[in-house]
C-alpha cells in the first residue's frame, strides 16, 4: 500500500513539472508512476525543442533546429554554423520580459 502511494505521488509530481514544461503531462505522469525516482528525474532534465538553438539554411533561409542535418524545406545538408539563432524561448523572453 504504501509503494502504490509513493507511485501516485511521484506520478502527480512528474505531471505537474511536464505540465510546467509545456510537455505531455499524461506520458510524464505515467512515467513517473511506473518508474518514480527515474521519471522525476527524467522530466526534470528533459529539455523542450523552444529552448534548443537555431541555425538558417543557406538554400532556402528556412530557420531549422541547431541538430538537424538536412534542412526540412529542401533537404540541403547542414554543416554545423559558427553562429546559432538564439531559442524561440530566449526570443519571446525578450520580447515580454517578466515585470
């Protein structure tokens, strides 16, 4: 009964930090529950795709993620760029920051 409680808990726990992520907050929740110490710790590393860096492609100026290898528009390949976009996340942090 009490390992049934600790996985419950855990469950809510990891769904109210993936909910705070902007993640799924049912998969993270049922993570959480099914494996209660690596779940929470999971979602707590877990980084969103609005806080990974950007790059341009050269071909088609199509703004893709800093990982991709080939661009998603026209397939050109990536080399890795000297300068990064900054995250979609830093962006719109900037632009409304926190009174």
């Amino acid at each position: 009964m009490i390992y049934l409680t600790v996985c419950v808990l855990f469950g809510v726990a990891t769904s109210m930090v993936a909910r705070a992520k902007g993640t799924s907050w049912l998969l993270w929740g049922l993570i959480g529950a099914i494996f209660p110490v690596l779940g929470l710790v999971g979602v707590l590393l877990f980084r969103r795709e609005t806080e990974e860096l950007r790059r341009q492609c050269p071909s088609c100026g199509r703004v893709c993620m800093i990982y991709d290898a080939l661009c998603t528009r026209c397939g050109t390949e990536l080399e890795f760029p000297e300068v990064a976009i900054e995250s979609s996340a830093d962006a719109a942090h900037r632009a409304h920051p926190a009174t």
